[in-house]
C-alpha cells in the first residue's frame, strides 16, 4: 500500500515537533524517505 502526501506531511509535522532541526521528505522507489536534520553542537574547549 503506497504512502499518500496527506500522510507523509502528518508524520513530518509530527517529527518536526519532536525535533528543533528541519525535516523534509523525498519520493524514492515508490515511496518516502524521510529527511531529519538535528543540529550538532559545538564542542566545548577544555578548561585550563
């Protein structure tokens, strides 16, 4: 059973709630694959 655009857009409006970062989607083979961008911190320098 293929996936409807409806669909897709719920579940990435549900992830994007979940997470601060972006998240798009992409059809690939017949379906989606979902696309979750979290941002990275940066690393903390060593105290001396």
């Amino acid at each position: 059973m293929a996936t409807s655009p409806e669909y897709i857009e719920f579940v990435c409006d549900s992830v994007r709630t979940a997470f601060s970062g972006g998240v798009r989607y992409k059809k690939m083979f017949g379906e989606y694959m979902i696309y979750v961008v979290v941002p990275v911190p940066k690393p903390r320098k060593p105290k001396k």
